[in-house]
C-alpha cells in the first residue's frame, strides 16, 4: 500500500477521469449612452465571418490481419439474447461446469476479447495469450453486472450499451458507444473476509507507542527482521472499520513488492516487527496512514491489514 497508488487494477479498469465543468459569465458592464444610439444595422453573413468548418473525423486505422474476426452480429444483440432491467443484453456461446457465480468483491480469471459495433477488435487476452485478472468490482459496469451472471467455464457474449461501458464520446484510446465482449469465465477467486475484530483492537492486542495495535495471525519461520530501508514482497488486504475492504493483493492474485520507507508510516513501523512467514493483522491509527495524505479517494480514519510477509530484498 504505498503513498501515491491504491494498488487495485484490471485489465478491463472503469478508469474514468474526474472531468471539470467551467461557466463562463458573459455579462458585460452596461453602457448609460446604449439608450441614445441608434441600434446596429443588421448585415448579411459572408464567407468571411462565416463559422469554420469543422474537419472531419479521423480515419480510423485498418484492422490488423492477425485481429480476431468479429462475430456475425457484432452490430446487435439478436432477438433470442437476455436482457437485464439495465440494458445489458448476452447469449450463452459454451455452458459451464461450474455452478458457483462471481460476486462484485470477487476477484475473477478470463479470457476475453472485445469489438466496437464496426467489427473492430480493440483488445484480447485471447490474442495475447494471457488470461486477465481483477477484481470483478473495478472494471465496467457492464462487465461487474455480466459476469455476475456467469459459472466457471461457460462463455458468454455480451452486448453492452455505452452507458455501462467507457460513454459515447470518449478519449485517450478508450472505445465509445456499444460494445460487444465474448468472455470466457475460467475461475473464481473469493474475496477475503472481513475480520470479526475489524471495529477495534481486540485487549490481546499488542500496541507500540506511536499507537498501532497488531497481534499475529500466524507466526514466521525466519529469523531476520527488515529495516526502513529494505524492500519487501507481501500479501495483505485492507479494510476500513465498518468493514468496507479498499484494498488486496490478494483478490488480485498478485504479491506486492515496495521499499518499506515508501509506504505510509503505519506500514513502515508495522512491517519491520515481522519475520518471513509471518502473517499479523495491524490496525493503523489514520494518523499514520491516509488522514494526511492528499491522495484523493484515499480512505481516512483507523485502517484495517491483514499483511503476510513473503520476502525481503
């Protein structure tokens, strides 16, 4: 959990910027010697005060030939799709052998790929070769919404109106308007559980003077503490007091790897009272976490880790 990154992504990320509305004034001062003069003559429009025309819209690049052919409706859900109260319309292309579905604050494993209503291929985990992993809470909204419907090893196309996707105007190479997903649910990764003392420190707790409290989860097998200045590899998950989870590399599946000085204060205190192996749950006073942090969206007040130590480098 360092300063500057909340840590969660995904492959599919809802990455929306927070954009600004600016409203410009345009009244001006009034004249006392309007009144008096005669009104402006009015004079046919020329070619020279005229509005430009706007240019025209780029020409989108040619498809790659080692792009994934889109499927035959690409430019609309058929009539035999579902369709859900938002919207969302899909079609079942391989049942499941599952019978577990993904909840929002799970993590999940996919392959995937992804064409604009013109059959073009934008992006695939397909293509690359790669499954994508993230947690199912941080992606699109058509995306949490749809793979909700979903059990491990069925495949599903997915129609899905811009309004649950990234809009009908965007930027910065997102794709706009409806888009069409064939998705292919490989497997399901449970959130991590809020902890039964999440609210507060239970009085087996230890504390230190600066105000962390922490007892250990499961002891450790080594015998090297790190310092402020070492690198270390962990596993952890983060909740607020009421149980909100903000945070996990866990759900994600993926170790996170930091200097210790680089994160905020609680870790860097916490972490160096551990050993490799060991697993301790910390709650950090929001002094020494966010509460001072201009990080926006950072969550404040005392915070909840459940960290396994995994390495020091």
């Amino acid at each position: 959990m360092t300063k500057s990154h909340g840590g969660i992504v995904g492959i599919v990320l809802q990455g929306l910027s927070m954009s600004m509305l600016l409203l410009i004034g345009a009244g001006g001062a009034c004249d006392r010697s309007s009144a008096t003069k005669a009104p402006p003559k009015e004079t046919a429009p020329s070619a020279t005060n005229a509005p430009p025309t706007p240019p025209p819209p780029p020409t989108p690049p040619p498809p790659n030939p080692d792009d994934i052919p889109a499927p035959a409706d690409v430019k609309a859900a058929p009539a035999d799709a579902e369709k859900t109260a938002s919207g969302l319309a899909s079609k079942v292309l391989t049942p499941g052998k599952g019978k577990e579905k993904p909840t929002a604050a799970d993590s999940v494993q996919v392959h995937y790929t992804g064409w604009t209503t013109d059959g073009r291929m934008f992006d695939s985990s397909v293509k690359r070769g790669q499954p994508a992993r993230f947690p199912l809470g941080n992606v699109i909204k058509g995306w949490t919404e749809g793979l909700q419907l979903m059990v491990v090893g069925e495949k599903r196309r997915f129609w899905i109106p811009a309004n649950l996707a990234y809009g009908e105007n965007t930027g910065g190479g997102r794709p706009s308007g409806m888009l069409v997903f064939d998705v292919e649910l490989l497997g399901i990764t449970g959130a991590p559980k809020v902890p039964e003392d999440v609210a507060a420190p239970p009085k087996s707790a230890k504390k230190t003077k600066s105000g962390i409290a922490y007892r250990v989860l499961k002891k450790g097998t080594g015998k090297e503490h790190p310092k402020a200045e070492s690198t270390v590899e962990v596993h952890y998950s983060g909740w607020q007091t009421d149980g909100k989870m903000f945070d996990s590399s866990v759900a994600r599946g993926m170790p996170a790897s930091f200097p210790l000085n680089g994160v905020i204060p609680g870790w860097t205190e916490g972490v160096q009272l551990m050993v490799v192996g060991e697993k301790t749950r910390f709650w950090i006073p929001g002094n020494l976490a966010y509460d001072n942090s201009p990080r926006p969206g950072a969550p404040k007040g005392m915070l909840v880790f459940d960290i396994e130590l995994l390495s020091i480098k």
